[in-house]
C-alpha cells in the first residue's frame, strides 16, 4: 500500500495593508454631506452610488408569451 505524505509550513510572511485613499473626503452627490471612508475608492457614500449589477451567466430564459 502507498501512502502519500503531505509537508508544508505555516505562512509567516507580512499580509499586505490595505489600500487607503485621502482622509476627509465627502459624497459627490449634490446636498450630502456624508464624509467617506478612507476605504472606500468610491466618489459617492453607500446610498448615491450607482447601481451595479452582477454579471448573469447562464441561458438566457425567453418570456412566456
């Protein structure tokens, strides 16, 4: 019978810092004041970005007629 051995060591390299952009920043949107993360690479807060819609992969269904 063979038997397989697996080796390996734990990872203990430096995880890399997150990307940060300008502090102090606030919404596009006209009249908001909301003051954006330093996270956020967004130039609007949470409720005045645009939609984004996730790409569909599968058949394309036809409507019942």
């Amino acid at each position: 019978m063979n038997e397989t051995a697996l080796k390996g060591r734990k990872f203990s390299g430096a995880s890399r810092a997150p990307k940060t952009y300008s502090t102090g920043r606030t919404c596009a949107s006209k009249g908001c004041d909301t003051r954006l993360s330093q996270y956020n690479r967004r130039e609007w807060c949470y409720t005045h970005a645009p939609t984004k819609y996730p790409r569909l992969r599968g058949r394309i269904v036809k409507a019942e007629a």
